[in-house]
C-alpha cells in the first residue's frame, strides 16, 4: 500500500484473495487506530513533522 496498491493489487502478487488483503488490512488500521488509508498515509508524515518541530 506505502507503493499505491490495491488490496486487488496486492493480493495478486501475493497470491492471496483480494478478501483476505482486506482484512489484513483493517486489522493493521484497527491496531494502529487508523479508520482510512489516507490517515495511514498521512500519520507517519505528521508523527515526522512533530518530531521535526519539537
């Protein structure tokens, strides 16, 4: 996803079902507290930022 995949994307490659990437997924967002994958995109950058300014 951090290279703009799709779940389709990356379930081909990885020779899994497109479902399977899907839950994956949410898991990873439901652990780290992420509800969007624009949030998952924009939490390292801002996580980066604070460290920057602190």
């Amino acid at each position: 996803m951090t290279h703009g995949h799709t779940n389709a994307g990356v379930a081909q490659r990885s020779h899994v079902s497109r479902s399977a990437v899907g839950k994956h997924v949410n898991a990873i967002f439901d652990k780290l507290g992420l509800t969007r994958p624009a949030t998952a995109a924009v939490s390292p950058l801002s996580c980066a930022t604070s460290a920057s300014l602190s």
